[in-house]
C-alpha cells in the first residue's frame, strides 16, 4: 500500500505462529525479537500478544508487554501496543481484549493501535462480508483492512486512494497479486478506516 502510494516504508517481523509475548522474551520456540530489537536501528516497534493472552493469561501480558515496551524504549525507539480481534466463534472476547490493551497503554504511556475494535466494526456494520479465513485468523478482506489501519496509523496519510488489488513482483519480474478485493468491499473498508475516530476512541475507552 505504501509503495503504491510512493511512501517509502521499510519493515520487518518476527513472528511465531501461536507464540506469546512471554516466549517472545524467552526467545522460546525459535524467536528471535529480543535479539532484533538489540542489533536493529527501528523508528517504531509493534507489539501484539497472542490473542488469548488478555484472557487466559492477564498477568503475563501486562508483565512481558511491559518488558519489551521498556527493551523497545531503551533502544530508542516508540513502541506500539497492536489490540488483537475476537474470534469469529465469541466476539464477546473484544470487550476484555480492548479493556486490556488500552490499560496497559494508559499505565506504560504506550499508544494502542485500535485494530481490534475496528475490525470488529466492520463484522458488525457488514456481516456479510467474511472477515475470517478460519475462528481467529483474517481473509483476504480482513487483512486489508489491517493493511488500512497500519497505513493510515503510521503515514497519517488518507486510505482513499489505495487500491482494491495489491500487486508486487517476484525474483523473476513476473507479476504476483498480494491481496485484492471487491470494489465494493474495498470501498467499504476504506471509509471505515477513513471515518475512525481515533481520539474519540480513546477518550470513549
């Protein structure tokens, strides 16, 4: 999205499959974020929790959240709190989700990117559309919809102008599609992230 809108941002990840902040800090299960985090030059450091973490370890979260929020902090860096979704299955779980990120930012003086609120916004608004690729893990629409969120929050720039396809090149040079949508979904999902309310949002939470 960036790159299409000639915004030059620069990204990386460490990511596990099903792993927490806690064996993000342990460097259990092969991660390597401390390691990262220690020999890399960021401007701004995203931090998510597995998605149950707020739920079936509270403590936990805020414990090794705080960790890397003060590893993140002493590297010179702004460190992010990413609020997670609901499952598909129980979307009574975005209340103690959202609860708990925001406390932790309001505690650390962390910033909450609101993804899971908005993502739910849009289930609600547009049950129709499938936000879903399983019980927690986002579609094709979903993870555009993330992708407008992050845009917008780290560019500050408008959504309006991005594209329903998302299209890059591999080794090669030949086309390859990242990600595209209906028209009409795309439409949808950029006014909603257009239309958010981010200071509303965090004075009504």
């Amino acid at each position: 999205m960036a790159k299409d809108q000639g915004v030059n941002l620069e990204t990386s990840q460490s990511t596990v499959g099903g792993s927490s902040l806690e064996q993000h800090w342990k460097e259990e299960k092969g991660t390597e974020t401390r390691k990262i985090l220690e020999n890399g030059n960021w401007d701004r450091v995203v931090l998510q929790d597995h998605s149950m973490s707020t739920i079936d370890a509270p403590e936990s979260f805020k414990t090794y959240a705080t960790k890397l929020i003060d590893l993140v902090n002493e590297k010179g860096a702004e460190p992010l709190l990413s609020m997670t979704w609901a499952y598909d299955s129980n979307p009574l779980m975005q209340g103690t989700i959202g609860s708990s990120y925001l406390k932790l930012g309001e505690e650390t003086g962390v910033k909450v990117v609101p993804v899971g609120a908005i993502f739910m916004k849009a289930q609600q608004a547009r049950p129709d559309l499938k936000m879903y690729f399983d019980d927690k893990h986002p579609s094709s629409d979903g993870s555009y919809l993330i992708a407008l969120i992050y845009y917008k929050y780290l560019t500050g720039n408008s959504v309006k102008d991005i594209p329903n396809r998302l299209i890059t090149k591999d080794s090669e040079g030949n086309q390859l599609y990242l990600n595209f949508v209906l028209p009409e979904t795309g439409a949808f999902l950029r006014q909603l992230v257009e239309d958010f309310d981010m200071e509303s949002f965090k004075k009504a939470h």
